[in-house]
C-alpha cells in the first residue's frame, strides 16, 4: 500500500533504505517509545526488517516528508499490524518519528492516511491502538484522529527489557 498527503508520503520500505532508516530511528528517545524496537538499534536491524516479508494483516510503512527540500527525507513509519491476544483478529495502528520531525504534525498526517487505508483499502470496521503513559504526544494524536481510551494496562518494551504502563484505545470505523 502506498499514501500521498498533502506534506507526506506513506510506502513500504526497501532495501536501500537501510541507512536512511538507521538514522531516522536509531534514538534512545524513539526505541523507549516503541514496543517492539532492539535498543540500540543498528543498521543490520534496519536491514533484517526491511528484508523481513510483510504480508496478510502486517501493513509497515515507512514515512517519507517531501515539504523540506528537494528531496523527501525519511521521517518515521506507520503501519497496521495484528494486534495482541487481547484483541484477537483486529489491527493495531502504530506510528512513530524522528525527533527532529516531533511538533509538526506528521504522525496525525500519516496515521490519519493510514486510518483510510484500513477503512477504505481493508474494510475493517475497527481498529486498536495504545502508547506508554510516558509519551502523552501519541496520545494526543489517537485522540485527534477520533480514538477513545478503552484502559490502562501494562505492555513489554524491547528496548526497555520491562513492562511499561500503557493506555489502550480503538476506534469505530
């Protein structure tokens, strides 16, 4: 799948992203952010994912900004993706951004395109979603783009080793 906002675009990763990728995503204040991201986080992780098929109900794309020069810039990634045993058969939409991306608007952008994927390209009726307690910003954006806050739970974290207190959302679609 692939989406054009007015700022962004949204495609699957490929091989020769790897570098761009390493360095859009290789942050301590990103890895502690996400639940399933290896910290440190290396170029041969950037490789092994990019090269990793995705298929069936796994939709990662990557996020690439094409209002900062001449040429877009890898900004960060968004995605649908199963979603845990809790929420057995639905999708969970994931976004993230490099830090010099946070404060502009482009996670609500591109998790909004990716919303109208899954209700327009996938037909699906709901979706779930979730972010740390510690990172109140993707909170903010599940809320802009209409989700409500279903709990508060505890969810592992890679790069932390640990569990981490999380509040889980969904949205009707």
């Amino acid at each position: 799948m692939f989406a054009r906002t007015a700022r962004l675009t949204l495609r699957p990763g490929w091989p020769e992203d790897a570098p761009a990728l390493t360095h859009a995503i290789a942050h301590e204040c990103v890895a502690m952010r996400l639940a399933r991201l290896p910290w440190p986080y290396t170029i041969d992780h950037a490789r092994w994912w990019l090269e990793t098929p995705h298929g069936g109900d796994d939709h990662p794309l990557l996020i690439f900004a094409h209002d900062r020069g001449d040429q877009p810039v890898l900004v960060g990634g968004a995605g649908l993706h199963p979603a845990g045993p809790d929420h057995e058969g639905e999708l969970e939409i994931g976004y993230w951004l490099t830090p010099d991306a946070w404060g502009r608007g482009y996670a609500t952008e591109a998790a909004r395109a990716v919303v109208d994927m899954a209700r327009h390209a996938l037909g699906r009726k709901r979706l779930v979603s979730g972010h740390f307690l510690d990172n109140p910003a993707s909170g903010r954006v599940l809320r802009k783009l209409g989700f409500a806050q279903t709990g508060v739970g505890r969810r592992d974290c890679l790069a932390r080793g640990e569990k981490v207190d999380c509040a889980t959302f969904e949205l009707a679609l």
